[in-house]
C-alpha cells in the first residue's frame, strides 16, 4: 500500500528534488507531479508506483536517515514525580509531550492531551497537579535507532505524537512533526 497522495510532495522535498527532477526519475511528466501535489489529478495506479517507487530508491540510495533531522534533547519526567512538575517542564522548553522514566527506562509518556482528558473526566486541576505522572501516564512514544529512514518516522509521526531517537539503545533525542516538518 502507498502512502497517501499528499506525501508526495513531502517526500519529494525532503530528498532536496525538484519536480522536473522526480519527473525524469520517475519516467513521467513534470506537469503530472505538480497537478498531483497540488491535488487536481487522480493519476493512474502505475504513474503513483513509479513515483514512489522512485522517491523510495533515492531514500535508500542516499540513506536519508533521522540524523539529518536536528532533533531535541529530551527533557523527562520521572514516573513517581507528580503531574504539576510534568507541566511546569511542558511550559518551560514549549512541549506537548514528555517520555516517562524509571530511572533510566522509558516506560510511558506524558502529554497535554493526557491532563486535558483528566479534565474532561471530571477531575479538578488541583487534584490533577498532585497525581503521580506513573498513574496518568500513557503509553511509551517509539523509539527508533539514529540511523532509521525518514519514511520509518515519517510513518511514525501519523500515529504518535514523537519519536524517541536512541544511539547504542540510549534516549539521545526526540523529534516530533514540527521537527519533521522544519526539513522543508
């Protein structure tokens, strides 16, 4: 199964491509890729495989990996430390989310949706703010090698909100969509 149409143009930009460039790699037309990505043509199944198809030979070609991407230094929170201190963290660097640890373990996460569905549950924010973060948390974010393809995260990033990134099986960093998407 391809991925959605949409990425073509994702993917296109990320490999540093042109439309004619693609085009020509792929054995079609350039004004097929921008009628494509501009969403004013439903091409034929074979036209989308070469153009995948293509995309995905020069990713592998040129091992477009997860360490072209400038990904953040993680910042956690332990699981026996209380809900209030994952938020002042959240608001201090400006993130949504945030691995739980146990001690040097990923063992869940935290996130703004997580408190904001606490709420929606009837809880008052005092009462939230003293909760242990290991009775809310969610489950772990992924965790990829630094040398995983850009499709892997890509992939990655439909369903999680971030990827933990390890080097030699340790937390080295995390990216998420907005750091996905500063590659274009």
């Amino acid at each position: 199964m391809f991925p959605k149409l949409n990425e073509v143009s994702k993917k296109r930009k990320i490999a540093g491509l042109t439309q004619s460039e693609l085009a020509k790699l792929a054995g079609v037309s350039q004004s097929l890729i921008a009628k494509l990505e501009s969403g004013k043509i439903e091409p034929s199944y074979t036209k989308v495989k070469k153009i995948f198809e293509s995309l995905n030979k020069l990713e592998v070609k040129n091992k477009i990996k997860a360490e072209r991407i400038d990904y953040n230094k993680v910042v956690s929170v332990q699981e026996n430390e209380q809900v209030f201190q994952a938020v002042i963290l959240m608001k201090k660097y400006g993130f949504s989310q945030l691995p739980v640890m146990k001690k040097n373990k990923v063992v869940g996460s935290i996130s703004e949706k997580t408190i904001l569905n606490l709420i929606l549950e009837g809880k008052y924010l005092d009462q939230i703010s003293k909760m242990l973060i290991g009775e809310v948390m969610d489950k772990s974010l992924p965790q990829v090698n630094e040398d995983a393809s850009l499709s892997l995260i890509s992939n990655l990033l439909q369903v999680y909100p971030a990827v933990l990134i390890t080097i030699k099986g340790d937390i080295k960093g995390i990216i998420t969509k907005a750091d996905y998407l500063k590659l274009l």
